[in-house]
C-alpha cells in the first residue's frame, strides 16, 4: 500500500505563532504528532509519505500516488480540510480520517470513506485487519473503551522534515482527573490518567535525538502531573538521568493544572530535568465562575500566589483565561485585565467562552436551547457557539478592552518586566545559544525597533533589559517577538503607539 498522510493548513491564531515563526525562520510551530505515531502503527512494509500543509504544499503527483490519504485534524482546520477532501475527490483516492474533528463531528464529512475514531491503537487494528482479509473496510471504526498506551510505538519522527519547525512535541500521558465543564478532554480521552512507561519515552527522546534535533521540545499531555506518583517517582527521575547523560540537548514546555505550585519537590525536580515552562488553565479571578464551571482545582487558592510559586521555581508560566461565564458581570473584563498585568503571564491567551460538543456545558445549553452555531475552534475570532447571559455587544466590547489592555505595547512590556524582575534562569543545561536566537534578536532590532509601531516602547524595554537583566535578554527579545505575533492576530499593529 502507498499511504499519503495530511495534515490541514492551521489559520492565523494565537497558537500558530505564525509571526514568530518569520523570526527564527521556521515554517511550523509543531509538528502532526497524531499522524507520524499512526504511521508508526501501520505495516512496516507499506510506503508511507507525509505532507504537512503548515510547511509544503499538496500536490497532485502526491495524490495520484496514494492507494489511500490518511488525514487527522482539529476544529480549527475545517477550512483546509475542505480543500484538502476536495482534491482527494477530483483525483478519486479513498480517504481514511481521524483525529479529535473527525471524533466529534464525522457525521458531516459523507465524502470521506472510512472513519478511524477515539484512539487509534484500537480502531486502527480492526480497519488493517478487514484490509488484509479482503473484506470491504466499514465507513465508522469507533469505540467507548480507552487504549493502553505502553502499546504505543515510538512516532515515525523520520518522516518530518524537522529543520521546518520550532519545537518537537512527544506524549507521556492521556486523560485527566479534573471535570471542567466546557473541557472536551475527558470526553475525549476520560479521567483516568494513562502513562507510558518511562522506557518508551526514553526511546522517543533517543529517537529525537538520533534524528539530530536539539532544542525545545512540547510535551502535549493536557495536563503533564495528572498522575503525579508516576511523574515524580518514575519519568522526571529517568528523564533528569537521561538530560544528564545526553549533555541536556532539549528544553521542555508542557501544561499542568494549577495545583502543581503545591508540590515544590515536583517543581524542582522539572527544571532539573529541563523543563522551562508550563501552560496552566487559570481561567478566570472570579471564584463564582470557577464554581459555574467545576474548575474545582483552581477554587479556593490565591492564583496569583501559584502562579508566582511556578514562576519562582525557575518556570515561566502562560496561561489561559476565559470571559462569557453566566455568573461573569461587567467588571470581570478590568478584573482579568489586573490580574494578567499582576501575575508576569506573557503569553495570556484570553478566549470567549464555547461549548465543544459533547461537553457537560454543551449538553446543559442545547438543553437551554441556546446553541447557536458550530465550533469554529480559533480563540482568538471572536466567536461564541451559543446564547451568552451577558448582552453580546457588551462582552465583546469587553472583551476586546482586555486585549487591548494586555497586549498594547505600553502594558505589554510593562508585563514582561514584571516577569523578568523575580525571575532567575536555572542554571541547568549547556548554556549554548541556538543561531536562530541571534537572527531573531537581529531581526527583531528592525521589524519591532523600526518598522512597526510600539517600537518606543521596544527600545524602553530593550534597554531596560540591558541595564537591569543583561542575562536574560534572550528571554527578553523572544517575549518582544511573542508581542508582535499576538498584536498581529488580535489587529492592534494599526492600534499600537
């Protein structure tokens, strides 16, 4: 069999980091995890190629070649995903999806063939087997129960062109203990935390490794200590021992819930083994909200108090923050404003609250009947998929007050330096500077200093750094170069002074 897997094209988003990306010269944030792992799960002897529309282009030589295309995406995708089924169909190839869009929503895809859904190391089995047998594959694979993921073979990071990316990204873990209500995670995966084995995540760092890639690496896990025994007493300790041994060529970001400001021991224990930030769902100040929603991890603590417990710890923290709770009321907009100014978080993505299918806030607002459109998965369009409490206009006047009240220049590095003040680099690794950091600095020097507005601001900052934090500049100018993207996306260059 030749097999052509596609990954769709991500829009302009927060996370797409699109305008960072020019920076460093790279074409991608991260690479499609989910297909190079199901390449590894499918026959050796199959010829396997992959096209990641967020670094090349799909051609129609590549089509013509596949006996089957093989596509995996999320909700932000679904424009390139039209496209990508469009050309599969001009050129009469059978096409197999899965993947968390398909999961939810594969009753609006007819045209595709067959659906390989929930967890692969199941379903795909059945699907390889009535292949083989001669027998016509079903349209639907799916399944209620959950994988055993110390089954999981290590990704096929081969098929990567990884020069085109600024991170690699590895999976230790799936599912998560918590509840929150507008969270397609544990509908998804489920609440019970699901590890690899300490081993198979070595093997990924060594496959990483062979493949020559140093620098960052994302762990996807949606929440990395949701087993925290088996994180603190098995992986860290193997993973630090491992960093050690390899002369630490990797730096890790991840997400954890809050609680983890509660474990120092754990804490130290990541930034031995490398770990240099951590995205936390912070949500929202505003305790009725956090009740509205079951956050019940994030309830009854001083969250600007953790947060800055992670931070002193030697990890930088982004978070996540969400308005259009029912309990949420006008003075939630300056409340967020404060606290995101307050707490050092640099990269603060503010969402509109949305249902995900399937979700316990879904199924209560379609028993409202106030859902009111699909999921178009951008956090940053402005869109909301159902009938808020608050009038509309007023929450995305609101709303749009809080980007503007973080991201403009003036308070933007304002931000930053309240970051950079209590922060100290761990002094853990080699301590080499990657060229791409000084081609960004040099590019940064022009684009931000000279050619865009807010570059008073810049060069206030610059030599702020320079005089008070000279060893931190390059956390400094990746914070600039992080600014410029997310006044990109949100439409505050023309707005910037």
């Amino acid at each position: 069999m030749n097999v052509l897997m596609v990954y769709p094209k991500y829009p302009d988003s927060f996370w797409s980091f699109t305008h960072v990306l020019r920076f460093i010269s790279k074409k991608a944030a991260v690479p499609p995890l989910g297909l190079v792992t199901i390449s590894a799960m499918l026959p050796k002897a199959w010829n396997k190629k992959l096209v990641d529309l967020n670094v090349s282009s799909l051609h129609s030589d590549d089509i013509a070649w596949a006996d089957f295309v093989f596509i995996s995406a999320m909700y932000i995708q679904k424009e390139s995903v039209n496209k990508v089924l469009e050309e599969c169909s001009k050129n009469k190839v059978k096409v197999v999806a899965g993947g968390p869009l398909f999961t939810q929503e594969y009753d609006k895809y007819p045209q595709i063939d067959h659906f390989v859904l929930n967890e692969a190391e199941i379903t795909l089995p059945l699907f390889l087997k009535d292949l083989e047998s001669g027998e016509k594959p079903q349209h639907v694979y799916e399944t209620s129960e959950f994988a055993d993921i110390t089954t999981t073979p290590v990704p096929d990071y081969h098929l990567l062109s990884a020069k085109d990316y600024a991170f690699m990204n590895i999976q230790v873990s799936r599912g998560c203990p918590f509840a929150c209500d507008f969270c397609e995670i544990t509908t998804l995966l489920g609440h019970k935390v699901r590890m690899k084995t300490s081993q198979q995540i070595l093997n990924e760092l060594d496959a990483l490794y062979k493949l020559n890639w140093r620098g960052s690496v994302l762990i996807v896990d949606d929440n990395f200590i949701g087993n925290k025994h088996e994180i603190k007493n098995k992986l860290l300790p193997a993973m630090k021992t491992w960093m050690h041994d390899h002369n630490y060529p990797f730096k890790f970001n991840t997400e954890t819930s809050i609680n983890l400001a509660d474990d120092a021991e754990l804490m130290q224990l990541m930034v031995e083994t490398g770990f240099t930030s951590t995205f936390v769902g912070i949500e929202t100040p505003e305790e009725k909200s956090l009740h509205e929603c079951h956050k019940t991890q994030n309830k009854n603590r001083d969250l600007l108090q953790s947060v800055k417990k992670i931070q002193n710890a030697g990890m930088q923290v982004s978070g996540g923050f969400i308005v259009g709770f029912d309990s949420d009321t006008p003075s939630i907009f300056q409340r967020q404003i404060d606290f995101i100014q307050q707490s050092g978080i640099v990269s603060a993505m503010v969402g509109l609250l949305n249902a995900p299918k399937n979700t316990k806030l879904y199924k209560r607002l379609e028993a409202e009947n106030r859902l009111i459109a699909d999921l178009s998965g951008n956090n940053t369009d402005e869109s909301m998929n159902f009938i808020p409490k608050m009038d509309r206009e007023e929450l995305i006047e609101g709303y749009q007050r809080i980007i503007t009240g973080i991201y403009s220049p003036k308070p933007y590095y304002q931000r930053i330096r309240q970051c950079l003040k209590h922060y100290n680099r761990p002094k853990i690794g080699n301590g080499k500077v990657q060229l791409n950091y000084l081609a960004a600095f040099a590019k940064s020097l022009f684009i931000i200093g000279v050619a865009t507005n807010g570059r008073r601001e810049y060069w206030k900052f610059l030599i702020w750094t320079l005089f008070r934090k000279p060893e931190l500049l390059i956390e400094a100018v990746t914070y600039a170069v992080y600014g410029y993207h997310f006044r990109t996306v949100y439409g505050l260059m023309d707005k910037s002074r």
